[in-house]
C-alpha cells in the first residue's frame, strides 16, 4: 500500500463516515420535524441558541470570506493552459465560474426581495427591491433568463476572434467575480444580524443536537438480573453492521490521477487499473461485494436478539425473538431477490454492477419485480414500520425496553443508519448507483443507439464530483421515500408480516430468477437481440432524464404559483387579529 | 310505545330495519380486488396524499407564507401558532388583568367604596380610602382610594369585581394574561400600575358617561346643600 493509497483510504472512510453520519442525524430531525409537517403542524423547532451580533456576523463572513480567498488565490496561481481557446478545462471553469456568480447573486438577491416585501426596508436598495421588484418571484425568472443565455451566448461566439479574446480574461476574471459575488453576499448578511443577537434554530436541527445531547448524559441504567457485559454490548453490534455495509459500496468512478488526466477529457471506455495512480470511490475494493454485505448485515440480528435476552424483561426478549424470525425470514428473500440482478449483470462487484447499468439500463428497467422485492425485504430488514413489530412502541415496547441513555441513542441511531444502508444498497443495485443518464466518463453524450444527438466535453475531475454528488443525492432521495413509506402506513400484525414474507415475497423472488435466467438464455441466443436492447437501454436513460426535467420543471412551477387563501373572520379573536393586520405578538401579552 | 313517527322515507324503504344494528351511512366495505390485496396501488395513493401536505407545507415554510393561523385557520395548511413569536388575540369579553379607569382629567374613577374587596372571593383586593382635601368639591361626598392593591397570584379572574364595582372603575378588559415573575411581591400591583393598563384601545376612561362636580348633572352639590 503507497502513500496515495493510504491518505485516499482515509480521506474516503472520513467522507463516507462524514456523509452517512449527516445524513443519519438529518433523518432523525426530518422523522419528527417532516412528519409533523404532514399533519398540518409545525413540529419540534423550539430550540433557539441566541447568537451575540459580532459571533453572528463572523459565523456568516469568516467562511465566506475563506471561499473567497481560495477562489481569488486560485484564479491567481493556476496556470493558464498554452491555447485557452481550445482547452476543455478552461471552458469549463469559465462556465462553472460564471454560472455559479449568477446562481449566488440570483438566490441571494431572490431572498432579499422576499425579506425587503415582508418586513420594513432597511435601506435605499432594499426600499427599490420592494417597490420596484416587489415579488421575489420575478428575480426568480430574470435569474432563469441569465442562466439560460449563457450557454447559448457561449455557443454563439465559439470559435470567433471574439471569444479567442475573451476566454483568457474570463478565464482569471470568472473565479474573481465569483469571489467578489460571495463576498458581498455574506457582508450583507452579516450587516443584517440584528443587534438583539441572531436566534439560530436551523429549522429545528437544534433541537435534534439537544436530544442527542441529552442522551449522553442521561443515566445509564442496567437491569439488577440482566447481563451486564451482554447489555453492554448489544447497541454496539446493532451499531456496527449498517456502518461497514458502506464500505463496499461504490460512490463514483473510478478517478484517474495519471500524468495531468484529472483536469483533461479522458475517453469514455476503458478505466485506469494501475492502483498506484488512479483512485477508487469505494472504501473497499472487494470481489465478493455483495456477499460481505449479506454477511454483514445478517449480522445486524445479532444486537436485536442480544440485548432482548440480556435485559432480563419479558417484553425486550419478545422483541428480541420478533426481530430475530423476522430477519431471519427476510434475509432469506433478500439474497433470493438479486440473484436474477447477478444473473443479468453477471458479476458479484458492485462498482461493475454500477457500470453495467450506465452502460445499458437501470436496474429498475432490467429487474422492476426484483426492485419492489428487494425495497420490502430491505425495509422489513430495517425493522421499520410497517415492519416494526420487534420495536412496536404501543404493544411490547421492544428489544430496547431497558435501555437509557445513549445506549438506547445507538439502537435508536443504527435505525437510521440502516435506512441510509438500505437506500444506497438500493441506488447502488437498481437506481444506477452513481450514474446520471447519458453522463460518461469523457462527458455528457446523448446518444439513442448510433445516432449521437449531442456531445459536451467535461473535464474527468468535474465528471467525478458530479456523480459522487449524483450518488449521495440518490441516496437522500430514497431515504425521503423509506421515511414517507414510514409516515404513511400502519404496523403489519406478525402472522400478516410472516404470511407475507414466506408466501408472497419469496414465491415471486424464485418465479423472478426463472423468469430471468429464461430472459437472459433467450437473449443470448437470438442473434439481432443485442442491438435492439441496446436501443431500449438508451430510451430508459432519456425516459429517466425526461423524467428527472419534468419532476423539476414541475415542482419549480408549483412552487412559485401564487397562494391566495380566503380569510374567515367569525371570532372577536379574528376581529382583532386583523385589526392589528395578522396574528403577531402584541406587545402587552408579555 | 317505541314508535318511531313515519317519515316518507321509511316508507319507501323496501326493508324496515329490525332490533339494533348500526344507523346511518353504511360505508362499504373495502372489496378485496387484486389492487386492493396486493397493498401497491394503496399505498402509492396513502403516500401521495402524505407528499401533497408534504410539499404544500414545506412550501410555504420556505417562502415565509404560511397560514395566518387565526385569520386562515379554515384553509389547508399548517395552522399551529408560533407562541411567543404569534399570539392568539384574547376574544373581546376576556378576563384579563385588571385595571383602574380614569376620569377626563387622569384620577382615578374608583370612589373607594370596597364593593369590589367585599365582593372578592380570594380577598385580594385591599384598599386604603381617603377623603379629598379640604376645599374639594368631592370632599365629603366621595371618597379616593390612598392605595389600591391586587394581589394577582392571588386573583382567580372571577371578575367579581368588575361586576360589584358601581362606578365602572376597575375593568378586566386589557386583553393581557397575567405575567410570570420571579418573585411573589412582583404580582402585588398597585394603584399606579393598574392605572397605567390601558384597554385593547389604548383607552384609559370607559365608554360611560359620568358627571363631574362642575357638570349641571353631578348630584353632589344639592346633597351636599340638603344635607350641609
Ligand atoms: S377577579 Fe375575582 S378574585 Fe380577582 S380581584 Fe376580582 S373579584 Fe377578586
Ligand atoms: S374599584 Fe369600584 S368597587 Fe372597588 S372600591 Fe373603587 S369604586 Fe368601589
């Protein structure tokens, strides 16, 4: 093992570990928070840390300005590279520069007219965003308009002398301005910091850091008959499986670090193999991926039924026995489940699992019974509702009846952790891992069989980040459904979840590997198949970004319709509620 | 004797309904089709309710427009109150702090006659009365209150007072609750306090007339000569 590898293990454990924990926390906020926001309240967001002004505005300068200063030292140290002209990395980083500068200023600016129209002015700038702009939504558009033109007006003078003349000032002016962009934005936000102090809520993550605070310090209380070194224990073996399942799931391709590629267009086809110089986004490179993940999180059992029968409580060793069968039933139709996904990607690795579905389809369209399968069994697997019949908090309160403290937070905690394990096993198997559709490695290429409609040149670097953000976006995306499926449905009984797991899910899990094994033998040997299926493999991927446009075109014009909501004015309460023009504190009600 | 009257309805009924059984609307019963029994079409719609209040409501919180949650309490939406940063208006007849109402010219209206300690059933109200100085004309036939104190820990908001009081001199109408303090002196108010409260107007007289000694309508001039 060299350096490079060394410091890049690291350097991922840290991101990995980073990500997942961050992700977990946010989940334990979003369960309460979002939920509560299904049901028309507001939730818990009470906490409140008041911030004095001076910590305030240099919580809101000091990172700002540190951006700002790296931007700035980058512009003034990279080189420019001999022709700037025909560079990919130059073009590049002129876009990313100047779309960013006009993202920054567009939000900032979006959300300044919204605080200028509800709350008084508090200047002459703000006085003429109020009057003049008066709705935020129209710097929406105008913002929308300067993103769009840039790329046509960059499509328009390349290869003219203009742009040959241009480019080597944008290429040094680009991060400059984004500097100077991010810079005044954040001195505005701090020069706004109220001299009573900033109330910083965070939207109720301060209340999440005080239970979790909380816990900690709570007493650790173990039973007078119980088993003290096994109660210890249990919470660590709950704990410890959903956290090394993320090792051997890939997060990116592949980054080659060879002779300057990183900053150049590396072909589409073929990866760097010399270990020495190229790094995997995988914590750990196995060949056996899939099966140490069985392994491990058949291992996850072992701190359910460890701390129901260490608790020396009637009601924890029933939810330890619960968790028990329950797993053990599922963990059965899990691993029955992907065998037609081995069938068809052939391969137990699962960064070669990710590659097989950019190249052809997304899981989902290769094995759509294998994905509804797989997301019970995993949510079963999770022990959450609808399958938390060993925790059932109204019935036996669960394997952790006689937990306190953060021991209780770790069982409480590695739920969470397994909803995170359990989507990016998820994306990783059917989603198309870090895949974004018709993204490359050499860039962006819409093709629908030979015929190419469109290619972008990008950079390996920025193809990298874009699909390890892809990847940890996914992820996010699935945890928000596990969480929605958990606000929506109620406890299964246990005959019903047993029912269903031995004579429902795996029945179909064993009719999906004969079907497929069937499929894929019918293929093989039916000579023109290929090229078709290659054809229906580049129209999932257009159906999955026409897919992924509309979502968002959709939910951006949702969102930005106008609400208008009738006022129904029957009380004295509502009488004076809009004399004094809404419902707001009044000055005498203390 | 358990006759029920005949509506044209029950006439037309082609059954009349026997013993007990469930009245009213009788819900179906959910059928048990494919789409029903395979649990996927039914929690696709439970989710999409879920996701409609989901995003409807994060909207709204992001953008800073939320229901009022008094005026728009009808409407979809989230319509919890922010307590303290949104408080509810107390309804105009609420029994709130008390305060002493003034005449036109700031003194306080109370005659100090007691009605109001007398009628109080948690006694606490304690008043000093005073005459006016010699040479005023309400000397002698009314009095002031020296000092005029409610002990409002103490108070149960009955509102006995207001109703015992014949000048409409102590009112509950400030629209304000009573106020946490750290210690029990801080609920003793005294007359200063209670008549700097003003009502939800920011009135410190009341809507009722009352004649004062140069006014022809005062009646103590006469008694005062009658009697004097
Ligand atoms: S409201 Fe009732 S308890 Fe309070 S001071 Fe008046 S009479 Fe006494
Ligand atoms: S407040 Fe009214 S009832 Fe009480 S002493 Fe004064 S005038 Fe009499």
């Amino acid at each position: 093992m060299n350096a490079l590898q060394l410091v890049s293990t690291l350097l991922k454990i840290a991101l990995v570990l980073g990500v997942v924990l961050g992700i977990g926390g946010a989940l334990t906020w979003n369960d309460r928070r979002m939920s509560s926001m299904m049901q028309d309240r507001i939730g818990p967001n009470r906490a409140v840390f008041v911030l004095p002004p001076w910590l305030a505005r240099t919580l809101f300068a000091a990172p700002a300005f540190l951006v700002a200063g790296a931007l700035a030292a980058w512009a003034y140290l990279s080189p420019a590279p001999a022709s700037v002209a025909a560079s990919v990395r130059a073009t590049e980083r002129i876009l990313i520069t100047l779309e960013l500068s006009v993202l920054v200023a567009w939000i900032g600016l979006a959300a300044l007219t919204a605080r200028a129209t509800r709350s008084s002015p508090a200047n002459g700038f703000e006085r003429w965003l109020a009057s003049t702009v008066r709705d935020p939504r129209n710097v929406f558009y105008a913002g929308l308009a300067a993103h769009v033109l840039l790329i046509p007006a960059r499509y328009a003078i390349a290869g003219t002398p203009l742009s040959a003349s241009l480019k080597p000032i944008l290429f040094t002016a680009g991060p400059v301005l984004l500097a100077v962009v991010v810079a005044a934005s954040a001195l505005y936000a701090a020069s706004l910091v109220p001299a009573t102090g900033f109330r910083l809520r965070m939207a109720g993550l301060m209340h999440t850091a005080a239970d979790g605070l909380k816990m900690i310090f709570k007493e650790d209380f173990v039973p007078k008959n119980g088993d003290r070194l096994l109660h210890s224990i249990a919470p660590m073996f709950g704990l410890f499986p959903p956290l090394v399942v993320l090792a051997v799931v890939p997060f990116g391709d592949v980054l080659c670090l060879a002779g300057g590629k990183v900053a150049g267009v590396v072909p589409s086809a073929g990866i760097c193999t010399d270990p020495a110089s190229s790094v995997t986004m995988q914590v750990l490179d196995l060949d056996i991926g899939i099966l140490f993940i069985f392994a491990m999180s058949g291992a996850g059992v072992v701190g359910a039924a460890l701390a129901g029968w260490a608790s020396d409580n009637k009601f924890s060793l029933l939810g330890g026995l619960r968790a028990a069968s329950q797993m053990v039933s599922y963990e059965v139709t899990l691993g029955l489940t992907l065998v037609g996904a081995f069938v068809v990607y052939n391969t137990l690795r699962l960064d070669d699992m990710v590659r097989w579905q950019g190249e052809n389809a997304w899981g989902i369209f290769v094995q759509p019974v294998a994905f509804f399968l797989f997301f019970a069994a995993a949510t079963a697997e999770t022990k959450r509702i609808p399958f938390d019949l060993p925790e059932g908090e109204s019935e036996i309160v669960g394997y952790f009846t006689e937990y306190s403290g953060m021991k209780f937070g770790m069982f409480f905690f590695a739920e969470y952790l397994e909803i995170v394990t359990s989507s990016a096993l998820l994306v990783t198997l059917f989603l198309g891992g870090w895949q974004l559709p018709f993204l490359h490695r050499d860039g962006l290429t819409i093709a629908f069989g030979d015929t190419v409609l469109l290619h972008y040149g990008m950079t390996h670097l920025s193809v990298t980040l874009l699909q390890v953000a892809t990847f940890f976006g996914k992820v996010v995306l699935v945890c928000l459904v596990q969480a929605v499926i958990r606000w929506t449905l109620p406890r299964f009984r246990y005959d019903q979840l047993m029912r269903l797991g031995w004579r429902t899910l795996l029945p179909l899990s064993i009719a999906n590997i004969v079907v497929t094994a069937i499929a894929v033998l019918v293929v093989q040997s039916s000579p023109g198949a290929a090229n078709v299926l290659e054809l229906l493999g580049d129209l999932t991927q257009g159906v999955v970004a026409a897919a992924m446009i509309a979502a968002v075109v959709a939910l951006v014009l949702w969102a930005l319709k106008p609400v208008t909501r009738a006022q129904t004015v029957l009380s004295s309460s509502a009488e004076l509620a809009q004399a004094q023009g809404g419902t707001r504190a009044t000055p005498m009600q203390a | 004797m358990n006759q029920e009257p005949k509506s044209p309805a029950a006439e037309s009924a082609p059954q009349p309904r026997r013993g007990g059984g469930i009245i009213g609307k009788k819900l179906p019963r959910p059928d048990r089709s494919p789409s029903v029994q395979s649990y996927v079409p039914e929690i696709a719609k439970g989710m999409g309710v879920l996701l409609d209040h989901f995003f409807r409501n994060t909207r709204d919180m992001v953008f800073g427009q939320r229901n009022d949650p008094v005026l728009e309490a009808l409407e979809p939406g989230i319509n919890t109150i922010s307590y303290p940063e949104q408080k509810r208006p107390y309804p105009e007849r609420f029994r709130g702090l008390h305060r002493l109402t003034t005449r036109e010219d700031g003194s306080p209206r109370c005659v100090a006659c007691l009605c109001c300690s007398t009628a109080c059933p948690a006694q606490c109200i304690y008043i000093e009365p005073a005459e006016y100085p010699e040479g005023d004309a309400r000397r002698g036939y009314e009095r002031y209150p020296a000092r005029f104190v409610i002990d409002e820990l103490r108070c149960i908001f009955c509102g006995f007072c207001v109703e015992a009081c014949p000048c409409d001199a102590i009112r509950m109408d400030t629209g304000a609750h009573a106020v946490p303090y750290d210690s029990r002196d801080q609920f003793v108010y005294h007359k200063d306090l209670l008549l700097s409260f003003a009502n939800r107007r920011g009135d410190h007289q009341t809507r009722n007339p009352r004649a004062e000694s140069p006014d022809p309508g005062w009646p103590g001039i006469d008694r005062l000569g009658k009697h004097g």
